[in-house]
C-alpha cells in the first residue's frame, strides 16, 4: 500500500510540474494611440495665405527676438506634435530657400533610413513645392515648402515631443502627414 502511495505521488508529481512553461519574453508593446476624425477649418488672417488646418490642431504665432510676423506652429498637444510653419517673401532668392530647407532636411540623413520627395501642386492657382517624408528614428518626420516662385515661400516641419522612435510613432506620422498633404493642397496665396 505504501508503494502504491508513493508510485501514484511521483506520478501526480509529474503531471504537475511537466505542465508548468518556461516564461517566454513577449514583443514589446505600446499604448493605443486613438485619432480623431479628420476634420479642417480655414486659416484666414493679415498673412499674404490662407489654408485649410485640423479642427484638433492650435495656431499659436511664434514670439521672440527672431520671430517674424506670419510665423505660426500648430500644436497638436494631445499628441506631442507640433508643425512649425515660417514665411518668407521671395526677392529673387526662390534658390536659397528652397536650398535651405533641402539641407536642413539632408542633416538627417545620419539617422534617417529613406527620404521620400513628393512634389506639391496645390489644387490652387500658383501652388507649388515639395514635401519630405523621412522614415526611421529623425528628429523630424516631415518637412515641406510651398511657394508661387515669385513672391511667396512658406516651408513647415513636423516634430513630436519624444524621443524618435518609428515604431511607435508611425500611426501618428502617418496621420499628420495626411494633414500636411491637405494644407499644401488646400493653400492659396493672397
């Protein structure tokens, strides 16, 4: 009888412990990011443009030392996003603006895995520029420039408040850059 006790504990025994798993690691996660529905509002002021930008985005002009009258950022401050938009009226200098935004999109090339040139044409009349999508951990992901070639120059870059990270990032990038397309093609010069 006391084998049998003992026979029937080592089998019991086994049973048990040969159902217990090892722990295995689980794939990283992050927190769901819930976008809203897009929705547009005109931007109309003393500035020589007017567009179209997201009902859940904040115009802010820009103030400081440097700051110039038609500089504006959009905050998304439920996202940690902010586009930075700046104004220049051309004097004959389209080339070095347009230089000027390529080589600062260029600078990052170090940590960018591709740059993507989409060229702009407004549905407007006179729309015209390029929009730069860069892919992996950029402190930018998105800058453009629009302009009439004659007059008129605004250039924006998107940036998040956190440190670049692609995967996590990428539904919010994506969404934002659907909101850039819109204002680049919604623009119209005054």
């Amino acid at each position: 009888m006391r084998v049998q006790k003992v026979i029937l504990l080592f089998i019991l025994s086994i049973f048990i412990f040969s159902c217990v798993q090892s722990p295995t690691p689980k794939p990283r996660g992050y927190f769901r990011i819930s976008l809203p529905e897009k929705k547009y509002q005109v931007y109309d002021s003393s500035c020589p443009y007017t567009f179209e930008y997201p009902v859940y985005g904040e115009i802010k002009q820009v103030e400081g030392v440097f700051a110039e009258p038609c500089w504006f950022n959009i905050n998304f401050s439920d996202y940690h996003a902010t586009l930075y938009l700046t104004y220049k009226e051309l004097d004959g200098n389209l080339a070095i603006h347009m230089e000027d935004v390529r080589t600062l999109v260029y600078k990052h090339i170090i940590k960018a895995d591709d740059i993507e040139e989409n060229i702009v044409i407004g549905h407007k009349e006179k729309v015209y520029g390029i929009i730069y999508n860069l892919s992996g951990n950029t402190a930018s992901t998105t800058t453009f420039f629009v302009t009439d070639s004659t007059r008129h120059f605004l250039t924006g870059s998107l940036y998040f408040s956190a440190i670049p990270n692609k995967d996590s990032l990428a539904p919010a990038i994506e969404f934002f850059q659907q909101d850039i397309v819109h204002l680049t093609k919604s623009l119209s010069w005054k």
